[in-house]
C-alpha cells in the first residue's frame, strides 16, 4: 500500500506554514496561534496571493454557522500579533477581504515526525474526558463576555484572565470552558493552584490533574508537554497569581511544545509570556445615581446579580421603587465587583438593604458570610483583599498605601509627589504603579484625556485602614494637600486669571481630590493655611459648577482661619469674600446677608485696585440689586461695571456691560437707550475663551441679552421681532443644554411674550418646560418666577380666583427669598385678579401698592399698565369715573413718552371703551385709530386683534 502523501510546508523568509503539523512557525519556533486562526492562514496561503472574501472565508472556516464580522476580525488580530514585525504580510482589502503577501514555496517535509510529538488523529467520540464542575447557578451579566472569550479562545492558544480579586475571573472562566471544550476536539482539564504554598509544586499539580503517568522522573514542564503531546485539549490554570512565575514557565513550555493544546488562565497578575491574550475581566454594570423605575436598575447586571443573591436567600423578597436607589448605591459602591455584590445580598437578606447601605463605610465589617464551600480568601471581603495586599513586596505595599489618599483618580506627577520619599525615587513610583496595574489593584482611567490612574473604591478603603495603621495618613495627607495647593493657585491666585478649557476639564477633574484635601486641611489634624489658599483657588470652580453651597461652606471656613498678616492675607480675603458673596447669592438669594459679604468684597477689590475681581464683585452686587428689583442702584452699578470693563479693554466684559446697561435700562422705561445695549451684545458676543464669564456669570450672556431685547421689542411694538428673538432664545440655550440659559429664555423671553401677545398655550408650555427644570435641579428661584407667570396666564384666561391663589403664593416665596425681579409686575396682576373677583377694595390697595414701589425702585416700564389697570378698578365703582380716565390719560402720555407702543394701545382701548359708554364715539377712534396706525406687524396677536375689533364697531 503506497505511503499517504504528506500535507505540504509554506515557506517564505523565515515563516513555514506547516499544514501536517498546523503550525506556523518563525526560525522553527512554532508561534502561539489558535485552531481557528490557524484554518485562517492555511486558506489564504493556500490561495497564493489571491483576495479571498472576508464572507467566503468566514464560512469556510465556521461553515454552517452564523459569525459576525468582528469575530473575524479578532481571528485576524491574533495572526498579526504573532507575525510581529511582519504583520503587513497580512494585508486587508477595505470592504473586501484579505490576502497574504509574500513569496511561499511549497516544500514537502520528509523528515520523520517527532515521536513524543505524534500526527494528531481526529477524534470522532462525542465524550471528552474534563473535571470541569457541571454548573449550578446561570452566569449573569456575562453573556457577551463569554462569547468573546470563546473567540479569542479559537484565535489564542494562551489568553490570560487577569482582574481584582472577586471580579469573577474563575467563574467565567470555568462557565467558558465548560461550553467550549468540546467544539475544540479535546479533553478540558481544571487545574487549581489556590493551595499551592510554593512555585515548584506546578509541574506537579499539572501532572496530577491530567493523570499523566511520569516515571520515577523529577517532574518538569518539558516531561508534562511531552506527555500532552499532539493530544488535542484545553486546560484550565485556576489562580495563578502567588505561583506567577511558575505558571509563566510551564505555560510557555506547554504552548510552544503542544500545538494543539489551548490555556486559559486567571491571576490578578499578567503571565508576561510570549502570545499571551491579556483579557482584563470588567466589573459588572452598575445602575444610574437617580434611577427612574426598578425596570431601570435590573436593566444593570450589578443589581440583577444582587437580586438574584438576595431572593436566593429570601424567597418572599420583592424589590419595590424605594429599595432603588439603596440598590443602586450598593452596587455602584462596590464597583460593581461580583464577589462584593454576594456578600451585600447575603446582609441585605438578612439586614435589610437600607441598612447595609448606611453600613458600607465599614464595608469590611459587613460584607461577610461568603458561602462555606468558597475558598478561604474569598469568605469575606477583606480576606479577599488581604491576599493580593500579602503577595505584595514591601515597595509595593507602601506605594498602594499612599496612593488610597487619592480620592478620584490620579496622575504620574501628583503620585511622584505623594508618595515620594527617601525610599520612593520618581523611576520607582512609576515602576510600582505599572506592577499595581499587572496586579489588578490600579486601574488605568481611559476616560481622561492624559495618562491617569484610579483605584477601585473597595481597594482604596482597604488601603486606606493600612495606611492608618501604618501611621502615614497625616505626612500622605498634608503631601496630598500642598500638591493641588501648588497645582491650582498660581494660575488661579493671579490678579489676571485665565482658564483654557483644558485647564478647566483638569480642574473639575480633580474636585474629589480637592474635597478630600480641604476636609483634612480643616480637620483637627490638618493645616488650615493650605485649605486657605486651595478655597481661594478652587471656589471659581465650585461656582462654575453651581455647587455654591459647598463653596460657601468652604469659603466661610476659609474666612475664619485667615491670618491677614500673612504675605497674601489681603488678596486671599478679597477673593474668598468675592467669592462667598457670590456663593451666597446663588444660594440664598438676595438676603441681608449677601449683599454685606457682597460689598465687603468690592470694597476689598477696589483697595487693592485688581480690576479682574472688581467686575466679578460689581456683577455679583448688580445681580444682588437687580433681583431685588431695586433698579435705580443696579444702574449705578452696571454704569460702574461698564466702566471698569473699558478700562481693562475687554471686548467681551464691555459686552457684558452693555447686557447690564440694556437690562437695567429696560426696567426702567427706557426701552430705546435699552435696545441699542442690547442689541450691540446680540450682534457682537462671543464668550471668552479662558471661561472666566462661564465661570462667574453662569449664564449665555447673548441668550440673557436678547431674552430682555425681546421685551423690549414686544413694549416697542415690534412684536413679530420679539416672538421670534424669544423663541431663538430657547431654541439656542435648549441646543447648548445648559440648564439655567434656558431658565432665563423662559421666564424673561418665551413665557412673558407669549402671555403679553395672548397666546396662552404657547404661555402654557413654556411654564411647563420650566417647572420640569425646576422638579429636577431644584433651581428654587425660577420656581418663584414660573408661579408668578403661572398666575398671570391663569389671569388672562380668566381664571381669576385660581390667578389670585397662585400669584399670593409666588409673591410671599418672593418675600421669603428677600426679593424678586418682576414682582411689582406680579402685583399689578394680582390686583386685576383681585378686581375680576369683586374685591375692589383689595385691587385698589393693591395696586397702590404696585405703584408706589415701582416708584420707590425704579420699575417704570410696567408703570403705564398699572395707571391701565388701576383705571379699570376705579371704573368698577361708577363714581370714580374722572379720576379713571386720568389714570388712562397718565399712562398714554407715559408709555407714549417710553416709546411703549404696544402698552399705548392697550390703554388706548382701555380709554376708547370709556369714551364710547360716553357716547364720545369720536373722541375714542381719534384716541385709538393713530396708535393702531403705527404699527407694522404683529396683527394676528389678542391686543392688536381686539383693536381691530374695537375700531370697526365705534364706526
């Protein structure tokens, strides 16, 4: 019988392509490259340079089953990654396919075959032998996961499992081998190394497992691979990580001497050998802070994982909306970390959830009661962490100690300074963090833009008990504390700050950071001269990101641990007072109290003559007067912030200027001066690039400027214009998602305009936009406002007694909050509400009151429509019919002098219906029939409409 030809040797340079062998080899050493794979190159040498189709080679390589497309492309990554420096031998035609490059003679190999190494014969059994354990529980939150490992597992012939303790590295691991082994026509062995106490019992806990047979012979890795042979099988090397360096060999040798055997390893550390597939195993998917149903939070594998756990132990335990958020925060504080996760279920059954989640500070304590049958070091939490601390060298241990300081992640530079000592070399640190991040106890950030590291929360709090028992907290604290002092106060401390947005995304980076050195710099141990100046420099990002409680918090601190002798003393006061004034006022509003803080600030700035400060004092003092709708002392100030700002030479703060000058001079009646201020920052803003008005003016300083320009153009009779600029407004600030723009466009833009041109339902949905702001950031101070133009809407409908209910309310939460813009408007309503009702008495002194504030203040824009409104009242009593006419013809001759066309006509039909009840049908249409004329748009809206009307029937 003839001898059975060969398959024959692909050779090109110093590759061979053995298809008898299936082996790709470099120089005779066979690379690590898995069966699937494999099948890849032996198609495209086979094809001799020729495209072969990405879907042709899918189903000649999987035939009969359904692949995606990425699949492929792993298979094709782990042959590049073994062809190294020749990867571009395998080139890929965009859209198309692949092709192997190069030039490939076919040699036929006579040479015998190593007899320890036998041809393989293709098995035809269904049963493989295997003492992977039969599974008991579904692997949850793993699913795709697994499916890729399965891939990578048909493209790598050694993938390694690497991840913290308790991340799941073993169960997924067995739950993949358990399906997979199979379809790779071998035996699948688990072989646990746990109880291993030293490197060279390995070989023989390999041996043992697959019952190799050795002899009397000293057991090595070469004997166990020559043993395996060509025998086709996947073996399992279960917690590796304290036998690192021993697994590192026998993987190496087993891998390069068995061409058909696979390994799948797990270790909290990398195995570092030749083609390796590190897969570094994620936590599971943690719920939202503020998840919105329970169908939200068991959408994530973290909590439906703790469900699971606890219903296990708990039968009649049924998740209701306020369990959500306690197992939402339980699993986001444990990171999502499945071993963690257990061990909170198991309390959480017993405990409560609330409970274990007010108790996860001394997380420690509580998470224990692993099951019986785990092993040691995974039956409590820190039994768990006490394991990878223990494996640690010295270096390492003191370097992770230091490093749990940092409270949101860090850099290279700000480890080097931390944990620098004596003993710590900057080469060594950098050194320490790369052998953290092998070991799984440092993760790499990917999310920020520079090179950043964190630890886990578990970890860091594990770390931090041994950083107190090592009695380092204070010496890492105060290094930790002085390190974002340095980083943050030169640029933010000088007289002429500038902040690019990449140094603003740095900063707002680091704010857990900041947090936890100022807790310490004001603690009792602490030094309160550094949390000095670290408020000071870090408060306009606290106001930036509207956490103006906190920055009050800090900066009251800061106040009060002051030494004003100290070489920067005048200059920290000025910009911590500044800064508190504006915290305040964001916060509480226009009380007492904000405006001393806000004046002792400015008087500071304009001591030590630092321009910068005074415009942010000057802003903080004009908003201050401003919402309190004290007009005429807020015109002093944007005349003086306007001033200041030309002084400077800032394009953009001399807009800012004109926005304080227009909005100012709108309030009080002098709508043309008002519109050219407004209208220059409409044309001709830009924010600046160094996010100073951002950070200190919070707002879209075009969108406040056209919200008040649209006013203005509505009261000027432009009222097409102004509907337009208003919906602008809110189309721009809802675009920019930026929260309180878009609270201003509303109130001051969209709501007003529609309810002054009567178009309620348009009113309606501004008012609802607004409220759903409200309900989910809490702005407390646009509530106040969105009830009052509430109020009024419901007024026009003439829904007067549910007007008259919602405006008191407004106004008394004005009074509350120590003043409001707009509430003389409010009480104008309110006494037509008033009036609509019967209460004449109460109109009456009602609007007196309207008057006589808006007298007091300044608010004259609105003064024609309250002489409007207070004429009607009087005509409800029929003997007060002069003093009403006098009202009207007060408030025509004001609005006239305002340039207030469309609070002229309003009046106008007001006087025209009075002189026609005079049978003075003439008089009225030459009072009304010239106001009418003048305007130009706007004539489907309810006043211009009812005009219309009005003429045609006095004719």
């Amino acid at each position: 019988m003839p001898a059975r030809a060969r398959a024959p040797v692909y050779k090109s340079g110093e590759w061979e392509i053995d298809l008898a062998r299936r082996e790709l080899r470099s120089r005779g050493t066979v690379a690590p490259l898995g069966a699937r794979a494999f099948e890849i190159v032996e198609i495209l040498v086979q094809s001799a340079g020729e495209l072969v189709n990405k879907y042709d080679l899918m189903d000649r390589v999987w035939p009969g089953a359904v692949v995606e497309e990425n699949t492929l492309q792993a298979h094709i990554s782990a042959v590049r990654k073994v062809l190294g420096s020749d990867r571009e031998m395998l080139k890929t035609v965009a859209g198309r396919g692949y092709r192997l490059l190069g030039t490939w003679a076919i040699q036929q190999d006579d040479s015998q075959p190593d007899p320890a190494y036998p041809n393989p014969v293709i098995s035809l059994k269904h049963h493989y032998r295997t003492n992977f354990p039969a599974a008991t529980e579904t692997l949850i939150g793993r699913e795709g996961i697994a499916q890729h490992l399965r891939d990578f597992l048909s493209a790598y012939r050694m993938v390694t499992l690497t991840g913290p303790g308790g991340i799941g590295k073993t169960v997924l691991a067995v739950d993949v081998a358990r399906t997979l082994f199979p379809y790779l026509h071998g035996d699948g062995f688990l072989v646990e190394l746990a109880s291993l106490s030293h490197s060279n019992l390995v070989p023989s806990a390999v041996a043992n497992c697959l019952g190799l047979k050795i002899g009397g012979e000293s057991i090595s890795s070469e004997l166990i691979a020559r043993a395996i042979g060509s025998n086709r099988m996947l073996l399992v090397l279960d917690n590796c990580e304290h036998v690192i360096d021993a697994v590192a060999e026998i993987s190496q040798t087993l891998v390069g001497g068995c061409p058909f055997l696979t390994i799948l390893a797990t270790s909290r550390e990398v195995l570092r050998i030749d083609g390796e597939y590190v897969y570094r195993v994620p936590p599971l998917d943690v719920p939202p802070e503020c998840p919105s149903a329970l169908g939200d939070v068991l959408a994530h594998s973290a909590a439906k994982l703790f469900l699971t756990r606890v219903q296990a132990l708990a039968s009649d335990f049924t998740p209701r909306d306020e369990h959500l958020r306690a197992m939402a925060a339980i699993c986001r504080r444990l990171d999502g970390i499945p071993l963690a996760i257990e061990f909170a279920a198991a309390r959480a059954a017993t405990l409560g959830l609330q409970e274990v989640a007010e108790r996860l500070d001394d997380r420690f304590a509580v998470l224990t009661g692993g099951r019986r049958t785990a092993l040691p070091r995974h039956q409590t939490l820190r039994a768990t962490l006490d394991w990878s601390y223990d494996l640690l060298p010295e270096n390492e241990r003191r370097l992770l100690r230091r490093l749990s300081v940092f409270t949101g992640g860090f850099t290279l530079d700000a480890a080097t300074v931390v944990a620098n000592d004596d003993t710590q070399s900057a080469t060594l640190i950098m050194d320490g963090i790369a052998n953290l991040v092998t070991k799984s106890l440092l993760s790499h950030d990917g999310s920020a833009s520079t090179a950043r590291w964190r630890l886990l929360e578990t970890i860091r709090a594990y770390a931090l008990e041994k950083l107190g028992e090592s009695g380092e907290v204070e010496d890492t604290s105060r290094r930790h504390a002085e390190y974002f002092r340095d980083v943050l106060a030169p640029s933010a401390l000088s007289q002429r700050s500038r902040l690019s947005d990449e140094d603003f995304a740095r900063y707002v980076r680091e704010i857990d950071n900041v947090r936890a050195a100022l807790d310490w710099t004001f603690s009792e141990a602490g030094d309160p001269s550094i949390g000095v100046v670290l408020t000071a420099a870090y408060a306009p990002v606290l106001i930036r990101l509207s956490l103006t409680v906190e920055c009050r918090r800090h900066a009251e601190l800061a106040l009060r641990c002051l030494e004003p002798q100290s070489e920067m003393g005048s200059r920290l006061k000025m910009l911590l007072t500044v800064a508190l004034g504006a915290a305040l006022y964001h916060s509480t509003g226009p009380a007492e109290s904000t405006g001393i803080v806000l004046a002792q600030g400015l008087a500071l700035a304009d001591s030590l003559d630092d321009r910068a400060a005074r415009l942010r004092a000057l802003w903080a003092m004009w908003s201050y007067h401003y919402n309190k709708g004290e007009y005429r002392t807020a015109q002093s100030l944007a005349d003086r912030y306007a001033a200041t700002a030309r002084e400077i030479g800032d394009v953009a703060d001399e807009l800012v200027g004109d926005r304080l000058q227009g909005t100012t001079l709108y309030h009080l009646g002098e709508q043309a001066t008002a519109r050219i201020h407004l209208e220059r920052v409409r044309d001709r803003y830009a924010a600046p690039e160094d996010q100073r008005h951002i950070i200190w003016l919070h707002y879209d300083q075009s969108v406040l400027a056209r919200s008040i320009l649209s006013k203005a153009l509505w009261l000027q009779g432009l009222v097409d214009q102004a509907r337009d600029t208003a919906r602008r407004c809110v189309e721009d600030a809802h675009s920019a998602d930026h929260k309180l723009s878009l609270c201003y466009a509303l109130c001051f833009a969209s709501g007003p305009v529609a309810v002054m041109s009567g178009e309620l339902d348009a009113a309606e949905h501004a008012i609802d936009m607004l409220n759903d702001i409200v309900a989910t950031y809490g702005v407390v101070f646009w509530k106040s406002l969105a009830n009052g133009i509430k109020g009024q809407l419901q007024v026009r409908r003439g829904d007067f007694a549910a007007g008259h209910r919602t405006l008191r309310g407004a106004l008394a939460e004005c009074d509350e909050f120590g003043g409001m813009t707009c509430y003389t408007e409010f009480l104008g309503t309110l006494a037509e509400a008033s009036a609509g009702l019967g209460q004449t008495s109460e109109a009456r002194d009602t609007i007196e009151h309207a008057l006589q504030r808006a007298e007091r203040d300044g608010e004259l824009w609105c003064v024609p429509e309250l002489l409007r409104i207070k004429g009607e009242t009087l005509l409800l009593e029929k003997r007060l019919v002069p003093e009403a006419e006098r009202c009207f013809d007060d408030a025509l001759a004001m609005a006239n002098k305002q340039g207030a066309a469309s609070l002229e006509l309003r009046t106008a039909m007001s006087l025209a219906r009075l002189l026609r009840n005079q049978d003075r049908s003439a008089d009225a249409i030459a009072c009304l029939q010239p106001i009418y004329d003048r305007f130009t748009e706007g004539f489907e809206t309810a006043d211009l409409k009812s005009a219309r009307v009005l003429l045609a029937a006095l004719r």
